[in-house]
C-alpha cells in the first residue's frame, strides 16, 4: 500500500510565526517594559526618575550625573571628556586617548595647572580622579582623597574651617556596599549644594 506524504502549505506555516511573532511583541514590547516601569514606580520611585535633587520643588540635579565647578568655593568634580558640552547625559562616553596622545596629556597638564593655580600653597599630590576623566564622562562622585585635597581651599573660599568641612566632606562620604565592595566616594553636588546652605531632596 503507497502512502504519499503531504507537504505543509504556505499558508499553514505562515499563520503560526505570525502567532508567535505578535504574542512576542506583546510581551517584550508591551508587557514586559510597562510590568518592569510600574515595579520599579512603586519599589523604587527615586531612582526610577533619574535620582533628581530639588530644592524648593525644582530640580537642581541629578545624583547619578556630575556638573562643572570651577569657583574656588566648590569642590571640582572629575573632568568629562563628553560633547558638545560636559557631562553631556545624552552623549556619555570617554575620550577614546590612548596613554601616548599628547592630548590627554595636555588635558591632565591643564587640570593640574588650574589646581595649582587655585590653591597656589597645596603642595600634596593631587589624586589621579582629579585630572582624569572617567569611562562615561558622567561620574558625580570623586574619592575622598581628592575631596580631602580641596578642603584647606574651599574652606579659605567660604571663609570656614577646615574642620567644618571635613565634617560635611565626611557627611556625604558614602561607605562600601557591605563593607566590601568598591571604595568610599563622595557626591559633588551634595557636598556643595550643603556648603551653601540648601536642603536637597530627593
């Protein structure tokens, strides 16, 4: 007895991709974003709206990206290497120099001159964040060795102690998950929005 296979149509293949294809776009085009958008509304509405600082009900800033200082009064965070501006949010990258481009090495030769030139009597080392740029050109944080390299200048500035601000440099130094990982750090914009006296909310 001959049996004669049949062959599947056009038709009866087509119709389940595009079952498959539609269900799939739902769920990771719909569902999926909308489900993790209200999680994290509800769980974590701070971070969920980019980490944004207020004062008097206006945003000043965010948590998570830096800003320019370059007033003796406040402490200097990381250069940024991003365009058209600084800390460009919507462009963050680094420089992409190597070690032997003589820009970079003018970068840094600048950023110490400026250092220098605003606290002419620190003869410390200044930390290596303090004339280096970080990977995404956005970091709002330095160490605390280089918030400790500006105190004795900020604090002339304001017309403070230098205790003072080691105290508030202690303040908003924030420690190692756990204890362990990763290095204490300080946010700039916290630091200098409590030195002028303004309440940030967050």
């Amino acid at each position: 007895m001959n049996s004669q296979a049949t062959s599947p149509t056009q038709g009866s293949l087509l119709r389940p991709a595009l079952v498959v294809f539609l269900a799939l776009s739902i769920l990771t085009g719909l569902v999926y974003p909308y489900a993790a958008t209200g999680v994290s509304q509800v769980l974590f509405p701070h971070e969920a709206n980019g980490s944004m600082m207020e004062v008097d009900g206006h945003a000043v800033g965010s948590s998570l990206i830096g800003q320019p200082f370059s007033s003796p009064r406040y402490f200097w965070g990381r250069l940024s290497a991003t365009a058209p501006m600084p800390y460009n949010a919507s462009a963050s990258g680094g420089s992409n120099l190597g070690p032997r481009n003589p820009a970079l090495a003018d970068a840094a030769k600048a950023r110490i001159e400026a250092l220098r030139s605003a606290d002419p009597g620190n003869t410390a080392p200044i930390p290596v964040d303090l004339v280096s740029a970080s990977g995404s050109g956005l970091d709002p944080d330095i160490s605390v060795a280089a918030a400790n390299y500006q105190i004795n200048r900020v604090a002339r500035a304001r017309n403070m102690s230098a205790l003072e601000v080691a105290r508030r440099v202690n303040a908003h130094t924030r420690r190692p998950f756990l204890g362990l990982l990763g290095e204490p750090v300080v946010n700039v914009l916290a630091l200098n929005l409590d030195l002028d006296g303004v309440r940030a909310s967050r």
